[in-house]
C-alpha cells in the first residue's frame, strides 16, 4: 500500500530555490497501517529537495514534521520516527456537533479584482464537510464586473451570493458582509487560501460554549517555494499556533503578559468566525484600519481585542486550518511589511485614545516596545532538513524587509489619526501646526538634546545621569515630530515618548549587530542631532511667527484705514 500525498496548494511557479519545501498533510493513522509502503509518494514532489508535513491526529493537529525528499518521495520510517517524537499539545477534546444541530454558518470573502485567486478559494470552502452554510463573496471596489460574471455565469452555485461595497476597504468589505450574512455564525477568509475540509466544522463545535464570541484557527504556510515565503513563514506567529486556548479578560494567561494585547496570539484575519449578533453588537471592524485603507491593517488585531475588553470568549483552535499562500517576491514582500508595521502603529494608536484601553496598554508599552524590536531585521532559519543557504544579496534583503516594517510602525498613528479626521468629517489633510507651538515642541527637542549630552557629564550623579538620559530619550525624538505634525493630546502623550524609545532601540540593535556598540556614542549622537535640528525648527517657526504677525498688522492697519 504506498498512498499518494496532495500538496496543500497548487504549485504557482517553477521551483528555483533549492531551499524550496513541498508542503502538504498526512494523517497520523495512516502510517501505522502495517501494509503501508516503505515510502510515500508526493504529488508534483520532484522538484523538490525537502517536504514540511502538518500532522493530523483524530481531528486534531499534532505538529509540523520536516523531511528530506527524494525523488518525490520520503522515508515512510522517518516519517514515523518524526510523528513519534511530536508533543501532545495541539490536540484537545471538543464539544461534538450531532447530526441536525449545526449551526447556519455564512462564509465572508473579500475580494477586488482577483477572480483567478478566488477560484481557489472557493471551490475548497465549496468542498466543505458541512450541512449549513452559504458563502457571500464581498466585491470591494473592483474595476470590472468580472466577478459577477463568473459567479453568475461560471460557478453557478445557489450557496453562493456577491454583494458590492464600493468603498475600498477590507474593514468596510467586512462589515458589508456581516451586514449581508444570514447565518448566526460568521467565518471570514481571503481570496488567497484554501480551507481544509473539516474548517467550518470544527469553527462551528468552539462556538457551543455560550461565552466564545469568536474563534480563530491555524494558518500555516501552503507553499513554500521562496526564500521570501519562508521568511515570512518564519515572522509570523500565527503560522504555527498548535495549542488549543480559550481566552477572557477576567482569566488573564499568565504566560501572555502583554494580554488582551498579544499580538499574534488570537490568529489572523485570514481564518477566524465570529457570532454574528456580537459582531453587530460591537460596532462590526473599524473602517480607519485594514487593508484597502492608509493604515493597511491592524482591523483583525483591533476586532480580536475589543471582543476580549467587552467580557467575550476568543478561542484560538489549530484544528480548523486554512492554508495561505504567501506573498513570493521582495516587492510584494515589502508592500505587505509595511502594512503590517503601519497598521500596527494605527492599532496601537486607537488604544492610546481609548480610554478604557489607554491604561491596560501604557502598563504593558515597555515591554511591548522590546518584544517588537527584539524581532530585528528578521532571518530565515537554515537548519532544517534540506534548508540551502541563502545568498549574500537575498540575506541583506531580507533583513531590510525587517526593519522596514518596524519603520512603518512610527507611520501608523498619523495615518490613523488622518482618517479619523477625514471620517469625523474635517478636511483630508492634516492643517499645519502653528508656528509659535512648533516653535515651543523644537524647544522641547533643545532641552532634550541637552539633557542627553549632560547625562555624559561625569560630574552629575549616576540617578540625575539616568533621568536626565530618559528625558532626552523620551521626550526629544518625539518632540520633533510633534512639531511638525498636529495630533490630539492623547495621540501626542503616546507618540512623544513612543518615538524616542523606538529609535534609541533601534539605534542600539543596529550598533550591535556592526559590533559598534558605545551607549555613550549614541547618545552623543542622539544629543546633538536633537539640538541641531531642534535649533533649525525652532528658528524656523520664529520666522513664520514673524510673518504672520506682520500679516496681521497689515490686514489690521487697511481695516482701520
């Protein structure tokens, strides 16, 4: 008996990399069958030189197995060796559904001109082994009417309906399609996936408990045929989410000391379900975040928090799977880091205004900040079986990738809080802050450059020394960008001393790693970088403060005359 494995999804591309891994599942049970095969087939494996195999067992996930491949085939044996030496931990006993009490599930698909992809998608939510449900695929702005075409025309199929959000937005598409659903569950995903044939099931059995307003599930890679997919792999956390939790506010996790604002920890918005009613209830996704908008996402990290802060259930079960096909290239690569360090930074912003959140989030920012710049540049792990090296050129890369979604984060509460103008229904751009108040925030970034330069003084006691450091940290960096960007003063209170502490860290990561590191250097640095450009600003403002008091006289003198 020698079964054949599918790979999770259709290969899209040649296999250039030789790192490259055929990704697919096997089923505990089927390798203890005594008439099994000395190896097992991969379809469309030859080209490969490795395979990473997500282990199934009883319904549940057992883990992730890497194998070397030859000739399109592994060792049976080392299969088993590998399976045997799996944790128990992605497996936990669930409430079972019987026959006539599954709940109506509809099934949300956001999508704007990419009906190739959707295809996909589709057709394995369609394939689904579930009585109850129908699928409302949400046409988000798009520039032709090619979708409802190929619905109407090509899949006809009664369980599934397009209906039109002409607002670009996922957070918008949404809300469209929780408002269109009829189901008392909703399970989201995108156009770029394809679902296992147990996810709206086993979505479905988390959601008997009366407090989960939400579930979320396993999104692993379904293709890994690039460095840049495996790097992404890599970076994210909700890839490889083996463990069973239920999380509520009033049970904090002791191993999650940044709850409810664990970001990664709820899964992703690619694969989650949620109770319709609830959803409503809370006001649906925030239309400043997401995709399709400035900030570019943060709407399903904002969804998943706002259900835990209003006293609701989020269960994070690996069983339901949905796999995902990661971006292949450097451009599109860079395109989505920077979504995610912007959505992330508007995120963070909202909590900042949020005055129930505001100081759950300020007690668990330090170490929040540390935990995000502690994940650098970003690598690819090269000790997996059959893992190639990778060039000089694609390393170098790769760790600008990194950095540039952690740049991005700095972004994220502008853009969110220019959308929040633009919806509250003031102008879209942001006016320019006056110039006597730009002047007083570079005089601020003065005297923080100078507090920073005396903390090297070695007159000055070392506690003087670290409060004076903290200041030209906290308060300087910020403060130059507060001149010259207006923001509310809870915005503000965040973003002043959010800045200083990401750039020092950044700073002193990038010291280490070129082996240079001096704090007394950066600081120095820092110091009379502050002073120079704060003296620049200021001087600046002074002028325009100058003119417009010159105007004024003007138009003062012609009206009495």
């Amino acid at each position: 008996m020698s079964p054949v494995l599918t790979p999770a999804m259709p290969r899209r591309g040649p296999v250039e990399w030789a790192g490259a891994r055929w990704v697919g599942e096997v089923d505990e049970a089927v390798l203890w069958d005594p008439q099994l095969g000395s190896r097992l087939e991969l379809v469309d494996g030859t080209a490969y030189r490795a395979a990473r195999l997500l282990v199934t067992r009883a319904g549940g996930v057992a883990g992730f197995v890497d194998l070397p491949v030859e000739n399109g085939t592994v060792d049976t044996a080392a299969l088993r060796d590998a399976v045997w030496r799996l944790p128990e931990s992605g497996f936990a006993d669930r409430s079972r559904l019987l026959p006539g009490e599954e709940p109506w599930i509809t099934v949300v698909i956001c999508t704007r001109d990419r009906v190739d992809q959707l295809r996909e998608a589709l057709d394995s939510v369609l394939a689904c082994d579930y009585p109850a449900f129908d699928v409302v695929v949400v046409d988000n702005a798009s520039a032709s009417d090619a979708l409802t075409r190929y619905v109407r025309d090509e899949l006809r199929d009664a369980r599934v309906s397009v209906v039109a959000e002409r607002v670009p937005g996922l957070a918008r598409a949404r809300n469209r399609g929780l408002a269109a659903a009829q189901g008392a569950i909703v399970a989201f995903t995108d156009d770029d996936v394809v679902v296992h044939r147990d996810w709206l099931r086993r979505l479905a059995e988390e959601f008997v408990a009366p407090e989960v307003w939400c579930v979320s599930g396993l999104v692993p890679s379904g293709e890994l045929r690039t460095p840049v997919q495996a790097y992404f792999d890599q970076r994210v956390s909700w890839s490889s989410l083996l463990r069973r939790r239920e999380f509520l506010l009033a049970k904090p996790p002791a191993d999650l000391p940044m709850f409810p604002f664990s970001v990664g920890e709820f899964g992703t918005g690619a694969n989650f379900a949620v109770d319709r009613r609830r959803a409503l209830e809370l006001g649906g996704f925030d239309v400043d975040l997401g995709a399709g908008v400035a900030t570019a996402g943060g709407e399903d990290l904002d969804f998943f928090t706002r259900v835990l802060v209003a006293g609701g259930g989020l269960t994070v079960t690996p069983s339901a799977i949905v796999w995902h096909r990661h971006r292949t290239d450097l451009p599109a690569l860079r395109v989505q880091a920077r979504g995610y360090g912007t959505g992330l930074g508007a995120w963070l912003a909202k909590l900042a205004t949020d005055r129930r959140m505001r100081g759950m989030a300020l007690a668990r920012a330090p170490r929040a900040l540390v935990r995000l710049l502690a994940k650098g540049g970003g690598s690819i792990a090269e000790d997996r079986a059959g893992q190639a090296p990778l060039d000089a050129r694609m390393r170098r890369e790769i760790r600008r990738v990194g950095w540039l979604e952690l740049r991005s984060v700095l972004r994220g509460p502008v853009l969110f809080a220019r959308l929040r103008r633009t919806h509250g229904g003031e102008a879209a751009r942001l006016d320019p802050v006056p110039p006597r108040e730009r002047r007083a925030w570079a005089l601020v970034a003065v005297a923080a450059g100078a507090a920073a330069l005396l903390s090297l003084w070695g007159v000055v006691p070392p506690p003087a020394r670290l409060g004076l450091l903290l200041a030209g940290v906290g308060l300087g960096p910020g403060a130059l960008v507060r001149a010259w960007i207006p923001l509310p003063s809870a915005l503000t209170a965040m973003l002043v001393p959010a800045t200083g502490l990401a750039l020092a860290l950044i700073g002193s990561s990038l010291m280490a790693q070129l082996a240079l590191w001096q704090p007394a250097l950066l600081t120095a640095i820092l110091g009379g970088a502050l002073l120079a450009a704060g003296a620049v600003v200021a001087l600046l403002a002074q002028r325009a403060a100058s003119r417009v008091g010159a105007r004024g006289a003007e138009a003062t003198g012609r009206a009495a005359a």
